[in-house]
C-alpha cells in the first residue's frame, strides 16, 4: 500500500524550508534530491515509483553511491542543481508532490505523481509545460510539450489517517517499512534467479562429467599400442597386401585378430597403430584434465549453491551472484571482493571462509598472511578457513576447535557427525602449476578428530559478518 494524502502531508511537514538542490540521483526506481540547509546541513529527500508503494520522504540514511547517472535524473541535475525549493505541497490531497524550484534564471516545477501504479515525476516549466519526465503516458497528456493538467479535488474526498503501524516517527518508519518490503523482494526474486543459474549448471557438469568418464577408456588406447608391438613382433611373416594377422596376446595369451591396411606395408601397419596410440594418449592426458576441472567446478557449484541456500540478507546474495559471474549491468554485480565471509572467534580472533574455489584463491591472495592460520577438511572438498594471526600468538584451543567447526560445517562432510580437519599456518601452503582454482597442498600440517557440536556452529552463524 502507498503512502496515503495525509501520511504524504505529514511528511511534507518536516522537510527544512528554503534548501537548495545540490543534485538528483536515481537508483531502483527512487529519485534522490539532494539538498543543503541554510545552515548547510544536507538533507536526502526520496520520491519512491515502485508500484504498490509509491512515496516521499527524507532518508534517514545513508543513500546508495550512484556510479552512473540515468537520462532523466541526469537532466533534472542539469536544470535543478543550485536552484532554491521555494515551497513543496500537496494541491487538494491529490498523492501529487509538488516542488516549486528557482534557479538563477528560470522557475520550475517538479512533480511526483504518487498514485501508487504507474506513478511518475515530472519537470515543468513556469507555465506547467513538461520539458521531460520519468515515464511518458501520452494517453494521460504526460509528454514533452503537453501541459500538465493538475487533477481537480474530488466532490466526496474520502478522509484519510496515518496507519497506526507508523509510531510517533513517521517518517522513518514508514521508509523503513517499504526498504524492509523491497529488500525482501528483491531477496526472494534474486535467491530464485541464482538458485535456477546453479542448479542448471549443476547439471550441465554432471552431464560433462559422465560424458568424459565414458571416453576415457585406457583399455582400448592401450590395446592399440599393443596391437602395433604385435605386429612389430611378427613382421617376419607380414607382408605387403596382408589385410589383418593373427598374433597371440602377451599379456592375455590369447589369439587376437588386428585388421591391417593391406594398401601399405607392416612397416607402416605398426606406424600407424603407434602414432594413433599417441594421438589417443595426449586426448585421455587432456580429457583427464578436463574431467578433473569439471569435477572442481561441480564441487565449487554445490558449494556456491548451499551458501545462497543459506544466505541472510540481499547483500550477500549479490556478492554470490559476482561469484556465479551473474551480471546485473550495476555496481552491485561488481560486489564481489574476494574476501570471503568473516566469523568472530573466541579470543576475538577473526576467522574468513571461502565460499567457492574462486573465493579462495583471491582470499589467500588478498587476505590471508604467512603466520594466520589455514584449515580444510581432510579428504573432501570445502571451504578454506583462515583465521587471522595476532601477534604470533597460538591459537587456543577453543578458537582451534571453533575453526576446526567451520571448516567442518562449509564443507562435504557437513552432514557427518564428527570429521577430520588439517591446518597449518598460510606460509606453509604450496599452490601447484595447475588450472584448478583452490587447489593448495599443505605442507608440516597437524590434524584435528573433531566430533560436530551443532550449538558451537550456531553460534558462530549467529555472529557472521559480511565482508565490507
């Protein structure tokens, strides 16, 4: 539900008289006006177009950085910035907003159309005439050069009340509600768009994974090495014409057939057996190689897969999405920082866990020093935890144990009720000359048997940060 005419009224009451437009922004369908007071205190007011929730308020808060300005608020910064808001009403509690501008040389009008679909803002010369807006509605005489026909007052104007759930604050409030209701939404909508992008390559993986698997027959690249020795071993009696000999297996001792060219010699017979061995040989080397990276990839996916599953909050679904290499055309889809995300230990030591191989080698990159602490369950894959050095002091043990959980939990083996986990400090980590991310060999490394404490990983889940 928008904000009613008497919430909208109540709203215009308590915005400082007099500011002057520094610039407008747009971000998600909210227009931002930024201003300064008289005595130079800024101030953001917010003219909110989603459908269903249309409205006008000063933020209470910080406003998102705007990396690139869109057409129409770039053309109200153009006209507006500098200008001085003379007044701001609401003609005959129409849910119209209206801002009376001037600037140096000219008087304006910005309207917001708060009618809870298809709302709008407008700009205006001094005679109404729209010189642009946000949405054009020509059936609604809402078009460059039309005139702006303001909605006369209606004859029975049913009376209207702020929402009892507003409080004595409400602006805020209300602000908070509709962020809260959007940030939801858009939660739910973005959750479901990564969670259909994994599963399908989920999918496409196991699928290539079955595929390679099927290819790499070493038996039969091996029977054709074989098959050239044999008729090696039997060129005494082959000749020129033969189409196949019959020659006993070495390693079977069995009589096997091997079909022949008969338009070439023995000599090239064998030849040409070894160099297919060969060609066939380097395919299994590189095929092996590639079933190795998709099997990588498949356990990045699932693992990518159960952090959005388990995400809390919209700015941690959009860090995953940079992972997943979802592209959102903003700022948001650059998210991504490559630090993982971060736990508060015992002894107030800082523990970071990789949430994709991906993640994990830019964390030990950008992140993790040669004394912190590194840790991995053993003989299954999951996330890389690092918990951050102080001072070279030991971990104890709690906070040993703790890691050790995370370790534990962020992994394959989260199900199992206790597991082994490895560690050893970051400097002893070797990263071999391959191509599968997040791949490390730990080297002088101790194990820890840990039995899973459920209310230890809690706990710990309870205190996760996002990385900022």
């Amino acid at each position: 539900m928008s904000l009613n005419c008497e919430e909208i009224n109540q709203i215009i009451k308590i915005v400082p008289e007099k500011m002057i437009v520094r610039k407008i922004t747009e971000e998600n369908s909210c227009f931002y006006l930024h201003c300064i007071t008289g005595d130079e205190n800024s101030v953001t007011l917010q003219i909110n177009l989603h459908d269903g929730e249309s409205g006008f308020f000063i933020v209470p808060s910080k406003v998102p950085t705007v990396q690139k300005q869109k057409r129409f608020s770039a053309f109200l910064s153009n006209r507006l910035s500098g200008g001085r808001i003379e007044s701001i009403t609401q003609p005959d509690n129409n849910r119209i907003v209206l801002f009376a501008i001037k600037t140096i040389s000219q008087q304006f009008y910005l309207i917001a159309r708060l009618w809870g679909t298809a709302s709008n803002v407008l700009l205006t010369d001094s005679d109404f005439i729209i010189e642009d807006s946000a949405r054009r509605f020509p059936k609604r005489n809402e078009w460059v050069g039309y005139k702006f026909i303001m909605p006369a007052a209606a004859e029975n104007q049913k009376t209207f009340s702020v929402r009892e759930t507003a409080g004595c604050n409400i602006n805020d409030e209300l602000f908070y509600y509709y962020k809260n209701q959007r940030d939801k939404n858009e939660f739910s909508v973005l959750q479901k768009r990564l969670i259909n992008k994994l599963d399908g390559r989920l999918n496409d993986l196991k699928s290539a994974i079955e595929h390679l698997r099927n290819e790499l027959d070493n038996d039969k690249i091996e029977n054709v090495r074989r098959s050239g020795e044999l008729i090696v071993a039997n060129m005494y009696r082959l000749k020129k014409g033969d189409e196949q000999v019959e020659a006993e297996d070495y390693e079977t001792g069995r009589l096997i057939v091997i079909p022949m060219d008969k338009n070439v010699s023995p000599q090239e017979n064998s030849r040409q057996y070894f160099d297919k061995y060969k060609k066939l040989k380097a395919a299994f080397v590189h095929k092996h190689e590639k079933l190795e990276e998709s099997k990588a990839a498949l356990d990045d996916a699932e693992s990518l897969l159960s952090h959005v599953k388990e995400a809390q909050n919209v700015n941690e679904l959009y860090e995953l999405a940079a992972l997943t290499g979802e592209n959102f055309g903003d700022k948001k889809s650059n998210s991504y920082n490559g630090a993982g995300r971060k736990f508060l230990l015992s002894g107030d030591f800082t523990a970071y866990v990789s949430r994709s191989s991906r993640d994990a080698d830019a964390m030990l990159k950008t992140v993790a020093r040669g004394n912190d602490y590194w840790f991995h369950i053993r003989d299954n894959s999951g996330s890389h935890v690092v918990v951050k050095n102080k001072g070279n002091i030991e971990l104890p043990d709690k906070t040993r144990l703790e890691a050790a959980m995370l370790a534990l939990h962020f992994s394959k083996s989260h199900n199992e009720t206790e597991g082994d986990i490895y560690f050893t400090r970051v400097k002893y980590l070797h990263k071999p000359n391959t191509k599968t991310p997040g791949l490390v060999f730990p080297t002088q490394e101790k194990n820890i048997k840990i039995k899973k404490q459920q209310d230890i990983i809690q706990r710990l889940l309870n205190e996760q940060r996002i990385v900022k």
